[in-house]
C-alpha cells in the first residue's frame, strides 16, 4: 500500500505527469514524420528540452506551476501538432516563417480539413480532458494550490543544466548539416524550431558587384552564344499568353484510365507543340505566387518566406517590364482575391500593367475559393480580343484555380466518369478535377480560336505546383499510382515533374518532344528568345531550353538545400554532399550522377540569386 502511494504521489508531481504526457506526443510526431529513424532517437533529442522548459517552470513559478505546466503543454503540443500537419502536405518541417502565414489557412481551410486524420489529434487528447476536468472538478483545482510550493531546487537547477547541455549537444554538431529534414531529425523538433528561429542563413557571403550574366551562365556550363539562337523571333510581334494550371503534374498528360483521356484537349493540342516532359517546379512556401514570381522573373524563391512576401517591395526586372519596353501591354488574371498571398503588393514589383481578381471576375459558379475556370477563361478570353484589337501585342498570365487542393470539384462539374477503385481516394479526386480543369481550357481554346487571338499567339502551359502529395497518400493510393500510372513506385521527383508545352503561333510548329531537362526559372528566357527579345543584359538565372544542351536547377523548399536537377538526375544532399543521394529522372535503375562541382554550383546560384535581389532598389509606390 505503501509503495502505491508513493507511485501515485511521484505521478501526481506535474513535471512528471506532463514530461509522460509529451512523451508521447514525441513519439506520435516521430512515426508522422520521421518514420525511418530510430526510436530511442526521438527521446534522446525531445525530451531535454521539453525538460529544461519544465525545470525552469519548477525554479521561477512555484506559485503558478499548473497554469505554466498547462501553457508549456499546450505550446507544445501545438508546434507538434503544426510540424505534423505540414509535413503530411508540403513534406518539409514548418518553421516560424511558414507558421507566420497562418492568415493564408482560412482561404484554403478545404485543404487543411482533407489533411485531418483522427490518430493526429490525439495528440491534443490530453488537453482538451485536462480542460473539462479543472471546469468542473475542486479536487482538481485542489490540486493546482497545493502545488504552491517550491520543489527541490537543487535537483532542478541540475537538470536545467544538463537539459540545456544536451540540447547544445544535440544541435551543435548538427549545425552544418544541409539538410534540413535531418537536422529537425537529429537536433530534436523542438530544437530545431529554436535553431531556426536564430540561426544565420546558410548562404555563403555574395558580393553583388560580381554578379554578372557571364558568371551566372558560367556556373550553369552555358556556352556563349556565337549566332542566332535557334527559333530566335518565331513569334516576335505576337501575344504572349502564359497559363498556369493548378497543381498539375505531368503523368496526366496522354494518361488512359479505363479507356477514358485525362486530359483530351492538352494531348490534342500537344501535336502541334512543342513539350518538355523532363521540367519541375522550383517554388517555395508561396507555392502558386512563388510560380508565378519565378516564370516572370527567372530568379529563384527566396530561402525563408513566400516571395509575394520577401521581395514585394522590391522593383523587380520582369517579364512583364522587358515586354513592355519591347511595346507590349501587360496584364494577370487571377479569379481569387488580389489581397491573397499578397499579389497586390507583388505585381506592382513585377511590373504588370493592370491585374484582374476577383473584382473582375465576380462570385459566380464558385469552385473551391473563387469562380470556377470556365468563368476564367470566358470572361478572359474576351478581354484579350479586346487587348488584340488595340494593334499593340500584350504580354499576360491566366492562372487557373479549379484543379486546387482536395480537390473535391461539384458534382456539376464532372466531366468523367471514375471507375470504383479511384472513387473515394484523393488520387481520383485529383483525377477527375484536372479532367475538368482540362475541359474549361478546351472551351477557352475554341473561344480563342473563334475571336481571332489563337493564331496570332504564343500559349504557353505549364503547372505550378505539384498536386498529389506523396507525404499525405494512404497505401493504396500509392498502390494506385503505381499499379495503374507509373508501374513502379510514385517519388518525390515524380511529385515535382510538370509539364510544359509551347504553342507558336499559327501552324509553324509540328509536334515535337524536347527532352532537355528544365524548370520554371527557365520559362523567361525562352519566350524571350521566341519573342526575338534579347536578355544579354538581364540578369537571369534559367536558360533558353530551346538553345541548350546541359542544366543544373537549384531546389529549395520541396527539397532539402543542396539539392539540384541536373541532366540525368535528382540529387538530395545529407549533411553535407558526401552522404547526399542521387536518383536518375525518371525512376531508372541504378544510381544517379552528380558532382561535388554541381553541388558547389547549385548552392552559389541559389546565394547570388538572394544577394541580388535583396539589392534591388525599393519599389516608389
């Protein structure tokens, strides 16, 4: 009876129930995230800070110890809860920068929900009972006072000390490490999080004076060019129109299911085109406005932060500022609110001439958080035989919205029919909204066609952002994806992999496949040079994919820093390059190849890209 007590005495101490009750949660957000690593791993860096944050409760509020113990709960928890839920759609450990974006929940709430499964808010079980039990229990309350006294201070000044030891121990040696999946990893996550949160950046120092197109194309391995660049003006003096779709992957595009086309009007209209199968995304946290920063701008996403955000007040060297200096009129369509991921601030920076939101567009036929893309591409399509009939060629971008994560489009707006295995799963949700996303840009093509503006124009169509989230994929959907698409195992590179076609104007064009690897920093100076507008004085980071034979693209953000694209592979660093791993496109066999020289490379492009575009000038309002 004796030894009883004394169990429920020492359980009753609050440093030990709630160092329990987080001990737990350190191995709920282990077997979310870091499912591969080793157990005793997760306890060894969790809990010493979660018992330095308990000692100092012990040692300065022996008179409020409850109330700090339920506060350090609930703050916990809920950074636990946060890097468990990002890290299930995005595949990265969300730090402060991203939490700082919370304002930008509310408009994707759908996406959110669809990512809430049951087992994650266990973790916060515990709170919600501890709740109802201070409400409406005395004992409770009861024992909050009779804790009001101060607990052997010698043994929690000790280990306060030794808590903050080991937190040291475990993220000095791991400081170095590039990959930040492996830091949140080995520091601990509440580590990490505080790491961050005062860490200096890992780029190297850039002196912006040396920054020149010469250097930027020497570190890529671009030849200067000695003539005209092939298909130099193929479409000078012609519109420009630029569509980005909504999370659209690659492996739609001539994908059968059942004897049904995906995407019939894309695999129509990729026989007079010209398509890269080997392109990938290069956003960041802004995902969609990322995109539409890096297309217009050919710079990369900054390393913290969305770049609607970073850079927006910043005067930035555009597309739509090179154009219309070339006697272009300018203009975006965006069928959500200007105000979302702060596009009012950013194209200004860009340069565009008017926008297009929801003002414009107006509520009708919602789908998801603005008007459907039927309702897009109508009311744009006759705006731009309106810019036509200026005389003066424009220069625009038409993002769509449909296809947007979950992806559970209205019934009114099927356009097929699922057979039962995909029914039910996100992969036929996903399916069956790029199905509809595909047949509103048919409508938007033959309402083109019709007002006189396709022929006389350059279209090009890429995606923004990957769509099915490898991270957030039950079982069987990953069954799905390899049984019925890919026939091996669904990666992070297929994630990644997106289209992009390009129609020239008129029928000058036969259908063909150019299989040089590219990304969205290379869109700029590629209608550059079909345009005939040259970029020898533009600092520019992506390449003319119609004049090149070699590539190497920095990722950031979807993967870990270091990691880059190149010609035949995919390379993720470790905590450095010699333990990093290299993957060939396209999942083939064996091991990948990549060079200390292109990680060196990958790294100083993504560095000079930050330096130089933090020295622009301030945007005048």
């Amino acid at each position: 009876m004796a030894i009883g007590q004394r169990l429920r005495d020492f359980v009753s101490k609050p440093f030990v129930f709630f160092s329990v009750l987080m001990i737990l949660k350190i191995y709920l957000a282990k077997f979310a995230v870091f499912n591969e690593a080793e157990t005793w791993l997760a306890l060894a860096t969790g809990i010493p800070s979660v018992w330095l944050v308990f000692s100092l409760i012990e040692l300065l509020l022996p008179k409020k110890k409850l109330g700090a113990y339920l506060v350090a709960n609930l703050v916990m928890t809920s950074i636990y809860f946060a890097v468990i839920m990002y890290y299930k759609y995005f595949g990265v450990i969300v730090t402060y920068t991203a939490l700082s974006q919370v304002n930008q929940v509310t408009e994707v709430k759908g996406s959110v929900f669809s990512l809430l499964h049951p087992y994650f808010l266990l973790i916060y079980v515990d709170v919600v009972i501890l709740f109802f039990i201070l409400i409406f229990s005395k004992r409770a309350r009861a024992w909050g006072r009779s804790l009001r006294i101060r607990e052997r201070t010698p043994l929690f000044s000790g280990l306060a000390v030794l808590s903050l030891a080991a937190c040291v121990f475990s993220v000095m040696p791991n400081k170095g490490s590039m990959n930040e999946i492996l830091q949140a990893q080995n520091m601990g996550i509440l580590n990490y999080e505080v790491y961050v949160a005062f860490a200096s950046s890992k780029d190297a120092p850039v002196d912006v004076s040396n920054i020149t197109q010469a250097e930027i194309d020497k570190l890529k391995g671009e030849p200067a060019q000695t003539e005209t660049p092939a298909y130099w003006g193929s479409a000078q003096g012609k519109n420009v129109i630029i569509i980005q779709m909504e999370a659209f992957q690659n492996f739609l595009l001539g994908l059968n299911i059942d004897g049904t086309e995906i995407t019939p009007n894309l695999n129509k209209l990729m026989k007079g085109s010209l398509y890269f199968p080997r392109f990938f995304q290069q956003v960041g946290q802004g995902n969609t406005a990322d995109a539409e920063f890096v297309v217009n701008t050919s710079f990369y996403v900054p390393r913290d932060g969305a770049a609607s955000q970073e850079y927006a007040d910043k005067e930035l060297p555009s597309a739509p500022r090179t154009f219309a200096a070339n006697g272009y009129d300018t203009a975006t369509f965006h069928t959500n609110s200007v105000e979302f991921w702060n596009r009012k601030a950013m194209y200004p920076a860009l340069g565009w001439d008017k926008y297009y939101d929801k003002e414009f567009f107006g509520d009708e036929d919602t789908v998801m958080f603005a008007a459907s893309d039927e309702v897009l591409y109508a009311k744009t399509a006759d705006k731009l035989a309106e810019m036509q009939s200026s005389g003066k060629p424009f220069y625009t971008q038409i993002i769509s919205m449909s296809g947007h994560h979950p992806f559970n489009i209205p019934g009114r707006k099927y356009k097929m029919d699922l057979p039962d295995r995909y029914e039910g799963t996100l992969v036929g949700d996903y399916i069956r909204a790029q199905n509809y996303s595909d047949w509103a840009l048919g409508q938007f093509i033959d309402k083109l066609k019709a007002n006189g503006v396709w022929d006389n124009s350059l279209v090009v169509i890429y995606g923004d952002h990957q769509g099915l989230p490898i991270y957030s994929l039950t079982s069987a959907e990953k069954k799905l994806m390899k049984d019925d698409i890919y026939h091996r195992d669904y990666t992070v590179q297929d994630m990644m992999n997106i289209p992009l076609i390009l129609k020239l104007p008129g029928d000058q064009q036969e259908a063909q496949v150019i299989n040089q690897v590219g990304g969205q920093s290379d869109i700029f100076p590629t209608i550059a040079n079909l345009a005939g507008i040259s970029l020898a004085d533009h600092i520019h980071f992506g390449e003319d994919l119609l004049n090149t034979t070699h590539n190497v693209l920095p990722q950031r953000y979807y993967l870990p820093t270091g990691s880059f694209i190149n010609d035949t592979s995919v390379f993720v660093p470790g905590k450095s390059f010699k333990d990093g791993t290299a993957t060939p496109i396209g999942g083939g066999e064996g091991k990948g190849e990549a060079t200390q020289e292109e990680y060196d490379e990958a790294l100083q492009l993504l560095s000079m890209s930050d330096a130089y575009v933090r020295s622009l000038p301030d945007r005048k309002e």
